[in-house]
C-alpha cells in the first residue's frame, strides 16, 4: 500500500498514471484495429459531377447507375422511375 515517508498512515490519493497508461495503449490498439475491420463494396465515385456518363470506371455492362434528380423521381439506367411519396 501506499506509504508516506516511513509513517503508518495510508496514502488517500488515486494513482491514475497506471489507468492512463492501459488507456493509451488500448487507444492504440482500437486505431489500429479499426480500419481491418471495415467491410463492404467498392464503389466507383465520379471524377467529375457535371457529367458522370463519361467516367470508363463506371459506365460497364455490369454496373447500375442511379440518379436522384431534385424533381423526386429516379433514373435506373437511361429508364425514368416515379416516385411513390
């Protein structure tokens, strides 16, 4: 336990600076791990917002395209969908 100087009495005080060091290391830890941990699909983002039709990454036979104009309704494709709400 906590001795002063030889005396008998107990320290009252928290030593903190062993919980702040498992703190920091287990911070590291998380901040290494995280980004392993991350999962899902790649997706292809446009180079240039005004006109996305022209980016090659995108535009293949396999992928789907979908626009969200202002008016509400969307684009799968070139085919116009109506918005139900």
């Amino acid at each position: 336990m906590g001795m002063q100087g030889g005396s008998d009495h107990l320290q009252s005080e928290i030593n903190v600076t062993p919980m702040v060091d498992i703190m920091l290391v287990l911070l590291i830890i998380f901040m290494v791990v995280t980004p392993f941990l991350q999962q899902g699909i790649t997706v292809a983002i446009p180079r240039d917002l005004r006109n996305p039709d022209e980016d090659q990454a995108i535009n293949k036979e396999s992928a789907v395209i979908v626009s969200i104009p202002k008016d509400g309704d969307y684009y799968l494709g070139k085919r116009r969908r109506i918005s139900t709400t």
